[in-house]
C-alpha cells in the first residue's frame, strides 16, 4: 500500500500560524476533504505536501517511486501552446515517457539501421507498454470532451480562467498519480462536469486529497474529511454530512472542559486571595499548577460563524421588469424576447450551460451591458449589490481598516443599533491584529470575504451575486445562506453549487444556450431530478397511420400571435392583482413578526402565507406568458 505521512508540520506567514505540529497520514483508497475558513492555511499545506513550498519544520515521508499530481486554483500552462500540447507539457513522469518515446521515434525514422536509434526506440516502446500509455491521447481528449473543452487546437492564452482550470484538471487526471491533490476543482464546472467528475473519483484506485465548498460534492466523494483550524489539524471519518454531527460534538466537549477549567480558576484564585503562603511543597506545588492554569483558561479557540447582522433599506412593490429584451454578446445569443418580473422578496438562482449569458443577465440588471432592443425597468426604490465573479480594483497596500471605513465609519444592523466598522470586522473573522493589515497580505478568499462585507455594508435591498460559492469557505457560505433567510430584500444569485442554491432559491432560471431560458419553481435538486427522469424515459414508437387521398392532412394549429378579448381585460387588471397579493403577503409577514410564540397562530399565518405566494407565484408565471402577446 502506498503511504504519504507527514510528522510536526509547522508553517507561519506573518504573524498567522498556518499549521502547528501536524501530522497526518494518506493511504492508498483515502478521500478526503479539506476544509477551513479562508486564510487558515488549506492552499499552503497542499503546497507543502506537494512540494513546492517548505514548512519551517516537520517531515515529509513516502516511497520514493511515490507520484502526486496536483491541480492548483490557477494551474501553470504554457500560454502559447495549444490545449493538447500544453497538457503533454506536464513535468510529470508520464508526459516525460511519452516526449521521450517521441524524440526515440523521430530518431529511429531518420536513422533506421543506426544501433543505438533502434536500441533506444526499443526501450521506449517497452516503457510506453509497462506504463500503459498508448491511449493516452484518446484518454485525454475523452476527459476534455467530459468537461466541455472541444477546441484541441485552439491556444491556451485564447481560453478564459475558467477553461484553463478544466484543461489543468485534464492534465493532472491523465496522470493517474499515488495521490490526487485538487484544490477547488468544481469551480467554472457546469452541473454535468460536476457529476462526472464525482464518478470518475468514485472509482479512481489512488487517494484524493480535495479542497472545495461544494457539500454535495463532499458528501459523494469524500470519507475523511479534515479540518484545519487555528493552526490544528483535525481528523473525522465519514463524508460532510458525518463531519457536521461530529465537529458538534467535538466543540461541545471542547466548551465543556474550558467550563470545568473557568471553574476551577475561580476556586483556586479565591485561595490565592486568602493568602496562600508558600511554606510548604504542597502549597507550592499547588500555586504552581495555580499559574499554569491561569495561562491556560481562555485559550479555547475555534472558528467562528461569521455574523451577518446589517439592515437594508426599504424595497417597494416595484423591483425589475424585463419586457421583449433581445442581445447577442460575442456573437451568441442571450436573450430573445425575454419577459421577466421580478417580486420583492424573491429568491431566484439562475444556472445552465456555461458560456449562455447568466452573468451577461446580471450585467444588464446592474447597468453595465445595454439591450440590443426591449425595456428593462428598475423601480425607483431598489438599491442595488453586486457581489460579481472579479474584485472590484483595490488598492493593495491600502489597510483592511481603510478599505471599509471608505463606506462608512459605522453601520446600522438589523436591529437599528450602530456597528462600528472595527466591531464588524471582528463579526466577518478579521481579529483586531488584522485590521492596519496591508490588503496584498491576505488570502484570495480573505479578499473576496472582505469584498462581500463591503458590498453588504452599503445596505442594499436588492442582492445580486455572480457565483458567490467560488471563493468563500463553507463557514462563510453557511451564514450567508442564513442572513439570506432573513433578508427582506431581493435576492438574485448565478451558481452552479447545488447545496446553495437549494438553501437559498425556490425560482429558477435555467440558461439553455442560444437565447432559450427554461423557468422552473422549486428546489434545483428537484429540477436536476426531474431533468434526469424525462432523459431516461424511452422514446415513444412511431405508429404509421394511411391517409385517404379524398382527405387532406390535418394541418398545424394556427400559431398564436396576439392576446384575446379575455385575454386583454386579464392584461389590464393583472398587475393591480400582483400588487393587491404583494400587500397580503406583507401583511400576513407583519401579523406573524407581531405574534410572539402563539404558534398555534403562527401556523394559521403560515398557511395562508403559503397560499398567498403560490398565488403570487402562478400570477407571474400568467404576466410573463400574457406578455409575450402584448401589441
């Protein structure tokens, strides 16, 4: 069985410590997920057990035939070559066999009777044969196909950062490694890619080491999963859902020795106080084990939640209309006819194929792409925050402090009570040490944290967020979903991770490609469900049916085009109806604020809450079929 094992691991950087004294071990067959908040130091030991970086101390054992193919967040691809030649420019063993079988080849075509020609080819093909490499090419271009990357030719610099990330992942799996290191592989992968790359890991014979905030995705591939914390590094056995139960458990004894130890401080000061008198080696002994349990108490560290507590200004009945909306961006089309209403207090994700427009839709919502043709209307009440996929420019030597006071010195939460920047700071994970920290300090996801707390600070009611789960930790991602329940604005968001979109949208939009947007109500795993259900149904046999010749073909139903009568008096009073349940909806919202812990109450409100939403609900999906008729 092949073994990697590291003893005492200790790394700094600055005044943080990465990892104190930790020692793991990875077999052959392990799955294991590493997790911890932004900054802890996840990418840092990755590179570490890599290789490409040195802790301060400890030790790194592992045979010395021992491969590790490691897919960092942004791989290192030759820019100039195309996709495959970059891929066969990997340093790894494999890609150096197969370049050397070619040289071995091209020499033997020249020289064929030359000795040494035919003796190094020889060898060469009996490497390529014990290696297993002869279908390496077609291995390569299978997983490229799987994650949506078709142009082979086509050079790297021309592919976005995220296919990039997906040409990296085909070369490190191509590999086959003792060890497979993926740091946030899900990110820019489309739901199909996701799942297969759950598959291909289920059955890959080595051991995968992952870093990722996709749950689903821990859940299915993982059954170790490792926390690293404040320095420590700590081990649970099972998949994310197992680790939740046990880190709960772990915590509680850990709060409850801390408890005991308060406790006995208070007895042992309350001695001290007395005057203890140092005169015998008991009384000694015991002021001794006195100091040292004084250093220990209050030392109990583990993370945090982040608490999001920040109000939001008042939302009117007007949010976003989008009426006969047509683009193409980049020569593709977007949107075509697109109608669209948008409810305050709607919770909407949007997903689909990548490359379709959702990030384009959000653009156009926050004024930063213009229609080629139709209206979109933004009501007069709806402040905006767009948490987009790149950080705004920031000045990296500036101050983490100076970067949020530029928004304000203090903040109002939810319960109208003032917030000092300072105080929030510490809320979102960023200690009193860190505040005067140079921003070019931090980790990329402390950055993107930093930039969430600043976009929530301006007090929004209308939230729009391009792919929020691909640079923020599951902690943080958790008390978003949770701040996001309580919201009371509008919540609009892209993703592709199925757990966040469950937790924080019940409308769907579901970008198909080529202008055609698939609406659906519900949770996304029921639609990914439901999708999987109608391709598996088999296809429908062809009956043949004679046709009299005295008798013509019944031809297809007059397109429709135009609204009727009835239709038209539905037009004119439908927006008066939605505005009517709009105030229904908040009324019943007020009533059950009002009602304290009369639950036998709150559960009549609920249900008619319940039915005034679907009404909601059933009422928009009629405006934005009736609009597509309106002259």
């Amino acid at each position: 069985m092949q073994t990697l094992r590291a003893d005492d691991l200790t790394s700094t950087y600055g005044e943080k410590t990465l990892f104190d004294h930790v020692s793991l071990m990875i077999n052959e067959g392990d799955r294991i997920g590493l997790i911890g908040t932004n900054g802890s130091g996840k990418t840092s030991l990755l590179n570490v057990l890599a290789g490409l970086t040195s802790a301060d101390a400890g030790e790194i054992t592992k045979p010395h035939d021992y491969t590790i193919g490691y897919l960092r967040q942004k791989p290192v691809l030759d820019p100039d070559k195309t996709v495959m030649d970059a891929i066969f420019a990997g340093n790894q063993r494999i890609f150096d066999t197969i370049r050397q079988y070619e040289e071995a080849l091209n020499n033997y075509s020249q020289h064929p009777d030359d000795p040494q020609s035919i003796d190094r080819f020889t060898k060469m093909q009996g490497k390529m044969d014990q290696e297993d490499l002869w279908e390496a090419e077609s291995q390569v271009k299978t997983i490229l196909t799987q994650l949506k990357i078709t142009e082979l030719s086509q050079p790297i610099k021309e592919l976005s950062g995220g296919q990039q990330k997906r040409v990296g992942l085909a070369q490190i799996l191509i590999q086959h490694p003792d060890l497979l290191m993926l740091d946030e592989p899900t990110n820019q992968l489309d739901i199909p890619s996701i799942v297969w790359l759950q598959d291909f890991l289920a059955t890959y014979k080595g051991a995968v080491l992952v870093v990722t905030h996709d749950r689903y995705f821990l859940d299915q591939v993982t059954n170790h999963i490792w926390e690293l914390s404040f320095g420590k590094l700590y081990h649970y056995d099972g998949n994310y859902q197992a680790f939740v139960q046990q880190k709960a458990e772990r915590v509680e004894l850990a709060a409850e020795g801390e408890r005991k130890r308060q406790s006995l401080y208070k007895k042992e000061l309350a001695w001290m106080r007395h005057g203890a008198k140092a005169r015998s080696t008991k009384q000694k002994g015991r002021i001794n084990r006195f100091n040292q349990l004084k250093d220990s108490i209050g030392n109990l560290q583990e993370d945090q939640n982040v608490q999001i507590s920040l109000g939001s200004q008042r939302l009117g009945k007007d949010v976003i209309k989008v009426e006969h909306a047509n683009l193409q961006f980049d020569k593709r089309t977007i949107l075509k006819d697109f109608n669209w209403l948008v409810q305050p207090g709607a919770r909407i994700g949007i997903s689909g194929a990548n490359g379709a427009g959702k990030s384009t839709l959000l653009n156009v919502i926050a004024g930063q792409q213009a229609l080629d043709s139709g209206v979109i209307k933004i009501g007069e009440t709806v402040k905006l925050g767009y948490y987009t996929q790149q950080t705004e420019p920031i000045d990296k030597d500036k101050r983490v402090i100076n970067y949020l006071s530029e928004v304000a010195e203090s903040v109002q939460n939810a319960n109208g009570e003032r917030i000092s920047v300072t105080n929030l700071l510490e809320e979102f994970l960023f200690p009193r040490f860190m505040h005067g920290t140079l921003i070019r300090k931090l980790s990329g996801g402390e950055q993107r944290r930093l930039y969430l707390l600043k976009i929530l600070m301006q007090q929004p009611n209308v939230l729009l967020l391009d792919e929020p789960t691909n640079d923020l930790d599951i902690s943080t991602l958790t008390v978003l979903e949770n701040y996001l329940d309580e919201f009371a604005g509008t919540v609009i968001t892209v993703s592709h991770d199925r757990y966040f979109l469950d937790r924080v949208a019940d409308q769907l939009l579901i970008f198909k490609g080529n202008g055609v947007i698939q609406d659906y109500t519900g949770r996304f795993t029921d639609y990914l469900t439901q999708q999987e259900t109608a391709t598996q149904k088999p296809t429908p046999k062809k009956t043949s049916h004679k046709v009299s010749s005295t008798k013509s073909v019944t031809s297809e139903p007059k397109k429709k085009t135009k609204l009727t009568y009835a239709e038209k008096l539905e037009w004119d009073r439908i927006d008066g109806e939605l505005d009517d349940l709009d105030q229904q909806q908040q009324s019943i919202e007020k009533q059950m604020n009002d009602s304290g812990d009369n639950y036998e109450k709150l559960a009549k409100l609920q249900k008619e809450l319940n039915a005034v939403q679907k009404q909601i609900n059933d009422k928009t999906a009629r405006w934005e079929y009736l609009s597509n008729y309106v002259e």
